[in-house]
C-alpha cells in the first residue's frame, strides 16, 4: 500500500481520529493525501485573477495539521477543485493511484441517525478504491486482530485483497476468516481464492439471516482491531449502501471497518 488518501469535509475531524489516521500512514509506510474541495470563483470581463483558492484551503489544511507530529510521515497537502467528492476523487485517482480512502462516520452521538453520512456513504459506495471507516473519537492501538466477515470465498481480482495484505503484514496481524451462511448461499460459495486462503489464520462459518448478524454475533468471541468485509455486487453491503447515506439502525461499527471492493 503506497498511498492514503483522507478527504476533509466542513466538519472538524477528532484529534484522536487524526492521530489514528497519521499512525496508520507511519507503520504502513504510506504517502498520507489530505484533501479539501474547493471552487475558483467566477471572473468577469478581464479582471486579474487575486484570489488563488486552491492556496488558501492548501493552508486551511496546513494549520489543522500544525496541532500534530507528521514527522517521519510522507504527509501531502491536496486541495482539489470541484463540488462532488466522487468526481473530484475519481480524477485524482486517474493521476494518482489511491490504495485507501480513509472516512469517519457521523459522530456517536444517539440522536444521530446516521452511521455513514451522505458524503462519506457516496464516497464508500462510488469510488472503486478500498475504503477504511474509523469510528469517531477511536484511540490508536496496533491492529493484532482482524476479523474478515464474507458470504462467499470467491475473489475475482487478487488485487482486491491487497489492502489487507499489506495491513497483515505490516501489523503481524492474525486474520479470522468468518464465513456467514444466509438463506440464499449458494454452493459455489464454499470455494476459496487460493490467494484469500493464503491470508486466513483461522476460519469458521456460521448460519445467520444476514452477513450483519453474523458478525455482531461473533465479534464478543474475536475482539477485533478491524472488521473487514467485502463490497460486492448484489451482496449485503452493496444493498446497504444503496441510497449513499447508511442508517445505524441497518449497521453500524464501533471498530475500525475495513470495506474491500470486489469488481464483478
């Protein structure tokens, strides 16, 4: 994994999210992207151009960033133009090739009905980069357990799993595969990429109604770092994120949430 991309919103991100964030980008070695939207203001006529936005939200970020130790950390500032993060994301990507987009959820608070907001929801289920969800206020530890939930063995695209792997590696973390039977699994979900397997430590499979119930059941037994799941077509979380924002009561994760994406 080479680059980390973290997209800033109009809201202020916890100190402890950005810790977690900067300590993420150290140990995996990763270039850290941090970016803003902005928009050039209209010109009219000939009138000289005297306010360059894109230096102005370039310091935006920088001072937010001034509270923190970035040291040792391939840290780079990068405003980008537009007023669609899906968009603007989607041309950065053609230019730079992003390995993870780093999101937090809408804060913990009860009254907030929302897990994942419009935002960050549109940028889970739109983009085709892996995407990390970390829980608002989460303190840093070293991720030494991680706990994969899938429906079904099969990986199209060995590269989907390349965000893991090099998680596992860098961490030393051990992976527990947890393989959810619903009502509509199929026999040929039983067959494993030799490459997933590769990067399984330990596996167990469970007979649930949904992917969800079958990772809240287990996670009291596994007490993960991180929760990894896949993003496939027509699969459980593909059906979540359907209208971009995700409600609590439909899901929510109070670890570090994983979300690989399998194109089909």
């Amino acid at each position: 994994m080479k680059t980390i991309f973290l997209p800033l919103g109009n809201q202020t991100l916890s100190k402890t999210n950005v810790k977690y964030i900067l300590e993420l980008a150290r140990v995996l070695k990763a270039t850290l992207y941090i970016s803003k939207l902005y928009k050039e203001p209209a010109r009219s006529g000939g009138l000289p151009k005297t306010l360059n936005v894109s230096q102005i939200t370039a310091q935006e970020i920088e001072e937010q960033l001034s509270a923190f130790n970035t040291e040792g950390i391939k840290v780079r500032v990068k405003p980008l133009e537009g007023d669609d993060w899906v968009e603007a994301v989607g041309k950065f990507h053609q230019k730079t090739n992003l390995d993870l987009i780093v999101l937090t959820p809408k804060h913990h608070n009860v009254n907030q009905a929302n897990f994942l907001g419009k935002t960050a929801g549109s940028l889970l289920r739109n983009t085709e980069t892996a995407v990390l969800v970390i829980p608002v206020d989460y303190e840093y530890k070293p991720i030494s357990r991680i706990l994969m939930a899938v429906k079904s063995g099969i990986v199209h695209d060995k590269r989907t799993l390349d965000p893991l792997r090099t998680i596992k590696k860098r961490y030393k973390a051990d992976v527990r595969l947890l393989q959810i039977k619903t009502p509509n699994y199929l026999p040929e979900d039983s067959e494993f990429d030799a490459n997933l397997g590769e990067l399984v430590d330990t596996y167990k499979s469970t007979e649930n109604a949904t992917v969800f119930q079958g990772l809240l059941e287990h996670l009291n037994e596994n007490k993960p770092d991180m929760i990894c799941v896949f993003k496939r077509k027509r699969g459980f979380f593909e059906k979540l994120w359907d209208d971009d924002s995700v409600k609590k009561a439909d899901f929510e994760s109070r670890t570090p949430l994983l979300v690989l994406k399998e194109q089909q």
